[in-house]
C-alpha cells in the first residue's frame, strides 16, 4: 500500500512542475536582489523588501488616494463662524415690559399663595416650639445635673480613691457636660400620634441644620460610668457660630419601631406638647369636599 502511494506521488509530481526552492537558495537570491550599494558599502534593502511583501498581508495599499487626496495628508477642519443673534429692538423690549405689567391676576394662584403661606407659617411654630421646649428641657437638665453631681465626686473618691483637685474638676465637668443631654425619645416621640412623631423628628432636623441643636448617642459605657440612661439623646447648642458642615442621614421608622421604642423608654407623654384640631391636610380636604 505504502508503495502504490509514494508511486502515486511521484507522478503528480512529474505531471505538475512547481519551482522549489530551499532557505539557503531563498537566502541568496534575496541577498542578491535586494542589496543596494551606498558609499561603497553593500547594504540590504529592507524598506524596499517590506514595500514589496506588504501587498501579501493585510495593509493599505502603497500610492492609494481618495476623493480628498492621500490617506497620509494633515486634515485641518475649517473654522465655523459663530451664529450671531440679533438683539432685540428696543420697542419690542417696551412692548413685553407693558404686557407684563397690564397681565390680569390669577385669583386661584392668589389664594393657593395664602394657602403656602399659613402652611409654612404653621410649620415656623412648631420649629419654634421644639427649640422653646428644648431650652426648657435642657436648662431643667442642667439643674438636675449639678444636684447630682455632689454624690458622683463622693462615689469617685470612696471607690476610686481620686483626690487630686484638677481631676476632680475634669470629672465635674464632664459629667455635668453629659447629664444635661436631654432624652430624644421621650423629647420627640409622641406616644399618641405616629405622624406627630415623624413631624417632630423632621421639624427638628431643621434646628440641627441651623445650628440650633444637635443629637447623639449616649453608649452602654457612658451610661454605667455616669450612672444614666443609654441611647440618643438631644443637645441644645450654646454657640451658634461654631456651626460644623451640614451632613445627612436616612432615619427609617416604621410604626412597629415607634411603638417599641415608646414601650422601651416607657414614654407616657412627649416633651413636645401634642397638637390637637385640624391639620393643613384634613382641611384643604375638607375646602376640597
């Protein structure tokens, strides 16, 4: 079989005569043809090989040009003028300033206007009631913290043993700095009315915003060093000038929470007074109706 088929082979080879050429042959004829003589010395023509093969692989043909000329020549876009629009005339400047002035009033936008105004007006009260209620709180704080703060120092020299004057006054401080933070829930959380809580709460993002107030947490280590309760509470800024830059925070609550929390920190009545009668919303439902 292996002879019938080299037999074979050497037939189409007879039959179809094809130039064969071997890597040393190959060799020396490129060496012979590309081989240019410069300055008495034989170089090779690499440029010119690479020109010659480059039609074989896939690049731009050599001497190509188009419509707009060579591939290689710079483009330079042409500069478009800028659309100049024309001023208005001074009549027709006057005719639109008439016109705005002789414009017939909107009755309903007048009433929808008043409408916005007691509405925020509605919303400054009670703005200004949390920041009257938080003074009040936070100055019956700072009362009841300096009557504690005679049994704190007491505790701290019979059980720590601290009887350095400089570290007893740093303490006096510091608790009294801490004890005169007001309770957040049972200052904000209204154990009546779930709306009136989230009010609260937004209404009193507002005196943060101004610089008015601020609102912490108070953690389990604090609380068992001072001997007071953990959680958030609520800080009425002194100074006003020394506002830090304003951030934000997503508070989520949902009725579950604010009826644990209640239930929690035993909330009977808020700080905040509750507000009773009828709401800017049940009454543009009624007008509505």
């Amino acid at each position: 079989m292996d002879l019938i088929s080299s037999k074979a082979a050497r037939e189409v080879e007879k039959i179809i005569q094809v130039p064969r050429y071997d890597a040393i042959t190959l060799a020396q004829n490129l060496v012979k043809k590309g081989s240019t003589r410069t300055g008495g010395i034989n170089q090779f023509n690499w440029a010119g090989l690479g020109f010659q093969v480059g039609v074989c692989f896939s690049s731009l043909p050599s001497n190509c040009s188009f419509l707009y000329g060579p591939l290689d020549a710079e483009y330079t876009p042409k500069e478009r003028k800028k659309a100049e629009r024309k001023k208005k005339s001074l009549e027709v400047e006057e005719e639109l300033q008439n016109l705005e002035e002789t414009r017939p009033e909107n009755m309903n936008q007048g009433k929808k206007k008043e409408g916005d105004g007691n509405e925020l007006s509605a919303v400054e009260q009670h703005i200004h009631t949390i920041t009257h209620t938080l003074k009040q709180r936070s100055k019956a704080e700072l009362k009841n913290a300096k009557e504690l703060v005679g049994p704190y120092l007491t505790q701290l020299k019979q059980e720590e043993g601290i009887r350095d004057e400089k570290t007893l006054a740093k303490k006096q401080k510091i608790f009294i700095k801490e004890a005169r933070k007001v309770d957040a829930v049972n200052c904000l959380f209204n154990p009546k009315s779930f709306t009136q809580t989230v009010e609260n709460i937004f209404h009193f993002s507002f005196t943060i915003k101004e610089g008015k107030s601020e609102i912490k947490t108070r953690g389990a280590k604090e609380a068992e060093e001072y001997g007071l309760e953990p959680g958030p509470v609520v800080v009425r800024q002194e100074n006003e000038a020394n506002t830090p830059a304003p951030k934000q925070a997503i508070v989520a609550l949902n009725m579950k929470d604010w009826k644990d929390m209640c239930a929690a920190y035993s909330v009977e009545e808020s700080d905040i007074p509750h507000r009773g009668g009828e709401t800017p919303a049940k009454k543009r439902a009624r007008k509505s109706n």
